[in-house]
C-alpha cells in the first residue's frame, strides 16, 4: 500500500502567530517556516513564545530541509531557538535570507547554519519531496507560495499573500502557474486565512503612495513616519515622496535601520543620493526639511516612537506641530499600548494621522475575493485552511465549501494533529507532542505554566513573607514572626492587620506545639493554612504566602 503524506501544524492555527508546518512522506521530513509569537497580556515577563519542537527533535535525523516562505516574524522568528536543537539546511529567498542572517548573528549561530539562497521558480530537492518556490505578493520583499511535491502528489503551501496587480517592486503574483498546477492535478491547498473575513479584494499597496503625496505636499511641519520596519515597499514610498517634497530621511529604531542595511544591500530600496541623514543631524535642519521614519507602529514600549511619546529618546523630542504619521493598523491586541502612544503624543501638541484619515496603510493578506482565484486556480482536491483564529479557519472553510469543495475534504485542524492524506482520502490520524514554548530572556522553556501561575499569582495578589526562627531542640519560638508584605498592603497603614497576623501565626505556632508536631514542612503548612484562611475572611484577598523557618 502506497505511503500517505502527513500534515502536521506546530503553530499558526487558531493563533495569529508562530506558524510552522511539518511535512512528513515515508523517512523524509520537511518544515515550512518557523514564526515565533508575542506573548498574552497575562504571561507577565515573557519575551517571546516559539512553538514546542519536541517532536522534531525527536525525529531531527530526518528532517531534510526547513523552508521559509518570507522574512516576517511571524514565519522566521523562532529560528534563532529551534537551531540551537535541529541541524537542518535553510532554503528561502535573498531578503528573507538577508534578515535570517542578522537574526543568526545576533544569536552566534551564523557559522553553524547552512542556508541557500532560492529565487522564485526554483525547484529544492529534499529526499523524497521536491519544492517549488512560486512569486507572491506581500507586505514584503521576496515573499513566496510553495509547491511541494511528494509521492502522494502536489500540496500547494501559499505562505502569507495578496495578488497586488500594481506592486512598487517586482511583479504580480504567479497566478498562471498556480493555475498550471491546478491543471496538472492538486492534492491539497493550504492558503492564508487571515483576512477571510473581508469581503472583496486587498488594495494595492501603490494605493498608499497617492495618500502619502496628499499629507507631504504643502506641510511646513516636520513629519514623523511609523510603519511596519519590514514593509521596504512602505519604506521605498516615503522615501520617493521626502524626496519629492525637498526633505531629507532620517531613521531610528533598530529593526528599521536592520531592515534597510538589507534592502540597500540587496537592491530592493533605490535611495536618491543626499536623501539620507543621520538621526543625529537633524536639529540643524529646518523642520520643513525634515522627515523621520521610525520603528514603533505597535506601540510596543521599547520602540522609537515610544521613547519619542515619552521623552526618552536621545535624539528625538516631540514638538508642538509635529506631524506623525501612523502607516500601520493595530495587530488585534495592541491596540491598547497604540493607544497609549497616541494619547501621550496630542498631550504634546502634536497632530497623528493614522489608516482611519485616510489610505495610510494597505493589508498584506488576501481577502475572500482573492482566496475564491486561489481556490479556482488551484482546484485542491483537499483544502486545509492555515494562518488564523478558529473563526478565520471556520470561515475559510466555507468559503472552500463554495468554491465546490465537498465539505468531508476540508480539515480544520488544531496544532499538533496528524492529517494523513492521499488520493483515497484525508484523515486526522493521531497527534504529536505541540503547544507554547515562553522564551524569557536567555532562557527557553524553564518558564513553564508553574512559573507563570505564580507571576499571576504575585501581580493579582501580592505576597506575604513570615520569618520566624525556631529552637532545633524542642522547637520552640526564639524570634519572630515578622511579616514582610509585597504588593499586598502597605505596611505603614496597616499596623492592626499586620499585628493580628503575627497573633494568628503564634496560634498556629501553638497548635502545632500541642500536637507534638516538629516537623518544618508541616508547621509552614499549618501557618499558610491559617494565614490564608484568616486573610480571606478580613480582606477579600488572597495573597500568596511564604513562611520562612530558620532553625537555631
């Protein structure tokens, strides 16, 4: 009996994040994208969160190839975490390549990764599975569909994508040869759904150019610009129009300046000679001849366009009159901290336009109207929706249904199931170990649920430290208790509470005295027990509570 392929998703589904795809046909292993994810609202110090790789590590001598469809965090974030444990050669194209290597580097794992540079068209064998890479439009350079063709037949991967007739760069999106594959005979689709909900078709990123002209022209103010620091063509666009209106660019933040070391580089940005100025220069410019482009569209506090709100950055002080421009929309989450942002910027006196005044921003994903050319080129025999929330995934199913697909070969999938599928048929098999991996600091994995309950725990509730020292002999009070509170209630206020804790910890004392119980563990057992319990009752709170014994 023939060998069936197997699908398997480690992330980006029922999340915007993290995506990662594991394709396994007989010995052979390939993986699709390796994104990290940002971290909840309630995973208090969590950096970053990658998906759990377990099961590759496990199967690390199989894995033939690791293919990344574009250069965006959320498909090639993660890298840095998971070669540290998977020796595996990388295969993607120049700009993707170009923002991998910084990551690496940044990392020291440069020398020890083995990575191939790919232009679309080209086709990568990896055992037993042949890769097609396949031109896509996005919101960045060099982004990519794959065909990926094994013994069981053709699976077309789109990647994040959008068909942009009119792109700044490059051309539009290979439709006719999605349409040859369609002809030749598909397995399985597996498309974007992020923007499934959307009726119609994404705009034209060009769209964003005539709006740019329309707040540059004639604006005597200096101008600061916020985008997504991997959107070159965004970048490319302020930078004609700057030029268009006699101002020079300056540029901070870190991811910005990264990404346009790479694009200048590869020849993806044209740069007119002059325009460019160092951040540092900027004070002896007149303001009208000024234009700032700056890192911080999602009002992450670290960013330059923070530091700038909140008077932090070195360069950069707010002015009455200056023009910030936000060309980005809020990734679903952050839009609290944009807000934040926005708010401190108007209590500087500052005008902010954002996508809501106008064309300032354009989605890099496809819209139903888009999915429904596809889905028509392709002509999937199975369609397995990627790259969304349960209702993205829900919808992008129906909308498969629509496009004539019988609704027993569409799978909806969770992360870590196993889809086999063939010309016979399309199953959920089994799972493989999957789930969030909290990347905090230097460490990855050592913060678990345990340590992120307790976090919870202390920013809710606080805490409450007893020390108290006992006689080793008969255990009997020598000093103490004292009570030392964190972010519970503050001391100075509450001498009462304070002092009917100590009483409620020398009853608790005496209990265990009475019954002859010598034992530490029990005794701090006993005192948390009767803290907690009296705590409740008096304040309505429950504070985690310490008690610490030193044995004389």
């Amino acid at each position: 009996m023939a060998e069936k392929l197997k699908v398997v998703s480690l992330g980006g589904l029922n999340e915007i994040g993290k995506n990662m795809t594991v394709y396994e046909y007989g010995r052979d292993i390939i993986v699709v994208d390796v994104g990290m994810g940002f971290p909840d609202d309630d995973m208090y110090g969590i950096d970053v969160v990658i998906p759990d790789i377990s099961y590759l590590i496990k199967n690390q001598n199989r894995i033939r190839a690791i293919f990344l469809t574009h250069g965006h965090e959320d498909h090639i974030g993660a890298l840095p975490y998971v070669m540290r444990s998977i020796n595996a050669p990388i295969y993607a194209t120049r700009m993707t390549v170009g923002l991998v290597k910084l990551k690496l580097e940044e990392h020291k794992l440069l020398d020890k990764v083995k990575m191939t540079t790919c232009e679309a068209g080209e086709i990568v064998k990896a055992g037993r599975f042949s890769v097609e890479f396949i031109h896509a439009n996005h919101s960045i350079a060099d982004a990519v569909s794959f065909a990926i063709k094994s013994p069981a037949g053709t699976v077309v991967h789109t990647g994040d994508f959008k068909i942009d007739p009119t792109p700044i760069k490059g051309k539009m999106m290979d439709l006719a040869r999605l349409g040859q594959l369609g002809k030749e005979g598909v397995l399985a689709l597996l498309a974007d759904s992020t923007n499934v909900e959307r009726p119609g078709h994404t705009r034209s990123e060009s769209a964003v150019g005539a709006s740019f002209d329309a707040i540059f022209k004639g604006c005597e103010e200096r101008i600061i610009v916020t985008t997504f620091a991997s959107n070159v063509d965004r970048i490319q666009q302020i930078i004609n129009v700057a030029h268009r209106y006699g101002r020079k660019v300056a540029i901070t933040g870190r991811s910005m300046e990264n990404t346009m070391k790479v694009a200048t580089e590869l020849g993806y940005t044209e740069i007119p000679k002059g325009v460019l100025v160092d951040i540092n220069h900027i004070k002896s410019l007149p303001k009208n001849k000024i234009c700032i482009m700056t890192t911080g569209s999602q009002g992450e506090t670290m960013s330059a366009l923070s530091r700038m709100a909140f008077s932090t950055h070195r360069q950069v002080d707010i002015q009455a009159g200056d023009l910030i421009i936000i060309s980005a929309s809020a990734i679903p989450g952050n839009e609290s901290a944009v807000g934040n942002v926005i708010n401190e910027l108007y209590r500087k006196n500052a005008t902010v336009v954002n996508e809501r005044a106008g064309e300032l921003h354009v989605s890099g994903h496809a819209c139903q109207e888009e999915l429904k050319i596809i889905h028509a080129l392709v002509r999937p025999k199975y369609v397995i929706p990627v790259h969304g929330e349960q209702r993205h995934l829900q919808v992008h199913a129906r909308l498969a249904r629509e496009m004539g697909t019988p609704p027993e070969n569409i799978v909806v999938s969770e992360i870590g199931r196993v889809i086999e599928l063939s010309e016979e048929g399309i199953e959920v098999t089994g799972s493989v170990p999957s789930g969030r991996v909290f990347v905090d600091g230097y460490g990855v994995g050592d913060v678990g649920s345990v340590v992120l309950r307790d976090r919870k725990h202390l920013a809710q509730d606080g805490m409450i430290v007893v020390v108290l020292s006992l006689s080793s002999e008969d255990g009997g009070l020598i000093s103490g208790p004292d009570i030392v509170t964190r972010g519970f209630v503050y001391v100075k206020e509450s001498e009462e509470l304070m002092e009917e804790l100590r009483q409620v910890v020398m009853d608790a004392l005496v209990a265990c005295q009475t019954r002859n119980v010598l034992d530490w563990a029990a005794i701090k057992s006993a005192i948390k027990n009767e803290l907690s319990g009296y705590l409740y009752k008096k304040t309505k709170r429950n504070p985690m509570i310490l008690p610490v014994i030193m044995e004389i």
